[in-house]
C-alpha cells in the first residue's frame, strides 16, 4: 500500500475550490507556498479544466487575495 501525499499546487487548489479566498501570508502559513503567484498561475489551467475561473480582490490589508469561482457563476471580475 502506498501512501501519496498532496503537493503544494493541489492543496491550494482544493482549498481555492471549497469557496475560501488566499493571500500570499495564508498561502504560505496554511502550505509553505513562497511564491502563491507562481502557483496561481501554474494551477490556473487545472481549475478552468475543471470549470473555474481565478478572481482576485485586495483584503483589508490591501493584500491580493485570490478566489476560484465556478464558471457559470462568473461575472465580469473573472480573468480570461
């Protein structure tokens, strides 16, 4: 029996796709993920695959947060 474990790239995206949003702090605190830019953006083909879109907003802190939202949901705030 082999045990596998999650990478980096997948526990942000099944965290993304439970509906929470994340900053590089949380990113980072929750995964160990220094750069969740890069990792957005190597995960960002992954979740349109599987019908979501990554939307970013700025938290309280003026921080860059980051979302996936479904597809059919999507307004205007989704990225192409």
């Amino acid at each position: 029996m082999s045990i596998t474990s999650m990478t980096k790239q997948d526990k942000v995206m099944n965290y993304l796709t439970k509906g929470k949003t994340l900053s590089q702090d949380s990113a980072y605190s929750l995964f160990d993920v220094g750069n969740l830019r890069a990792t957005i953006s190597d995960i960002k083909p992954t979740l349109r695959s599987q019908g979501f879109s990554i939307v970013t907003s700025t938290g309280r802190n003026g921080e860059t947060r980051y979302a996936a939202v479904a597809r059919k949901s999507c307004r205007k705030t989704c990225s192409k």
